[in-house]
C-alpha cells in the first residue's frame, strides 16, 4: 500500500510541476532540462508499471501519458528553437 501512494503522489507530483513549468517554457528556454527530466520520470514509471502490472489497465494509462509528455516536450524544444 506504501508503494502504491508513493508511486501515485509522485505521478501527481510531477504532473503539477511539469503544469508549472511548461507555461514557463516559452519565455525561459532554461527550464527545458528540468521539463525532459520529470517526462523521461513518468515515462520510465510508465515502462515499469507495464511491465509489472501488464493486466492493469492504469499501468497502460501512466505509460501512454508518459510517452506523450515526452513527445510535446521533444517537440516544443524543436519548435522554440
């Protein structure tokens, strides 16, 4: 049960900070770092989470909401530069 809470706070964690940082982004181009490190985090939690728990279904969730946060975040880097 520990884990279970630790793994969904820091989901929501890192949820509400990349909901921070990437309105921040535009303007401050030095928070692209910080952004790919915390979506490389929920996409790497999302690999985990399939590959332990291939029958939830939440696990898939987490993984395709981890895969495309990365993404926008690749993609918006390119098209700020």
């Amino acid at each position: 049960m520990y884990m279970s809470l630790v793994c969904g706070a820091s989901l929501i964690l890192s949820g509400w900070l990349l909901l921070l940082l990437l309105k921040k982004n535009e303007t401050h181009t030095f928070l692209y770092f910080p952004i790919l490190l915390i979506s490389i985090f929920v996409l790497i939690n999302g690999i985990l989470s399939i590959i332990l728990m291939v029958d939830n279904p939440f696990a898939w969730v987490v993984f395709g909401l981890g895969l495309s946060i990365t993404v926008i975040t690749i993609k918006q880097r390119k098209a700020l530069k």
